[in-house]
C-alpha cells in the first residue's frame, strides 16, 4: 500500500467510479478539479494536466485523458473527442461515422501520474474495434455506461462498452490496460522503498 492516498482528477463521474474500482486495493481520493483544456497531442494534453493539478494541489496525483481515433479520419478526433460528445452528443457522433464504409476505430486512455518537483510519467492502453450504430442496456444497474461507449464495439465482442457491466468493461477496456501498467508502476516502486 502506498504510504498516502492519491488524488486522481477529474468532473467526470463517470471516469471517477471506473478509476475508483479499477485502482482497487490502492486507495485513492477522486479531487473535483477543474482542468485547463488544452490543445496539442494527447501526451501532451494529459502531461500539462497532470502538471498543472500538481502544482495547484502540491500533493501527488494523476489525471485520465481518453481519446478516440477514427480511422477514417486519420485519428481524429483524438483527444478532442470530449467536445464533440458535449455539442452533439452519442447519436450525434454516431451520424458523424455512419457515412463511412471503414468504420474501424481505436480507443486509448493515457494516465498521466505527477508528484511535486518531478517530471510527470504517462501509461498508455488502446482498445481497437468499430463505431456501430448506439447500443446499451438500459435495464442493467451494473453498467457503467457513459460518453462514447454506446457506439464503441472492440474487436472480438459482441457487446458495446455501454451494453458491458462495469467489471466486463475494466477487464478489457482502454482505461482498464492503462490503470494496469499504473498499478504496476505503484507497487513496484512501492516494494523497491520498502
């Protein structure tokens, strides 16, 4: 167990349950932070908020940056996938893809961690799979459904993100391969002090 808790960033409530159960047994207090939003690469994007809410809250912490790259558009929207859910929404999105014969996409979530007078360290996982037209199952309690999961079918599956429970979704999600590698990073930098 690290020595004190983490603060992970973010307004989404949605990041802020997956993130919460994902980094299980490493405890972690979820901080209501507004971030700057940037413009840039999604490395950069994810280092400058890591950066930023370190400096604010001299404590370490880390920050979640999910992107979605549609192949068809050469990666976009990439990190800017945020705003275009703000403005149209998960149909909207979907109308934006369906004129597409190649509707393949890759979905990836770069956590960044920082501490106080060091440089921030990036973990990156990537989901590939299809944009399809809305799916999700509006009956389950357990779905942890929310952005663009609806219209995200990864390869190999039968099911969206949004029509997965929660623990179905960690398993093989973007973020749930990013968490890992952070997780990893933590214990074993944690055992090495001990």
């Amino acid at each position: 167990m690290l020595e004190s808790r983490l603060a992970f960033i973010t307004t989404n409530e949605g990041k802020a349950r997956e993130i919460t159960e994902l980094m299980k047994p490493i405890g972690i207090d979820v901080v209501n932070l507004v971030l700057p939003e940037l413009q840039g690469d999604e490395e950069f994007i994810v280092r400058e908020k890591a950066q930023h809410a370190c400096n604010e809250l001299q404590r370490p912490v880390f920050v979640d940056d999910t992107v979605l790259c549609f192949h068809a558009w050469k990666g976009l929207p990439g990190p800017y996938i945020s705003s275009f859910m703000k403005r149209l929404g998960t149909l909207g999105v979907y109308h934006l893809f369906e004129r597409f014969d190649d509707r393949r996409a890759t979905a990836k979530a770069l956590i960044c961690y920082c501490e106080p007078d060091k440089e921030p360290i990036v973990f990156e996982g990537s989901v590939d799979g299809m944009i399809v037209e809305p799916r999700r199952d509006p009956d389950r309690q357990d779905t942890a459904s929310f952005g663009w999961d609806p219209i995200f079918l990864p390869n190999g599956y039968q099911k969206t993100f949004g029509e997965m429970s929660m623990g179905e979704k960690n398993r093989i999600s973007h973020r749930g391969r990013a968490v890992d590698s952070f997780k990893r990073y933590l214990l074993n930098r944690n055992e090495a002090v001990q």
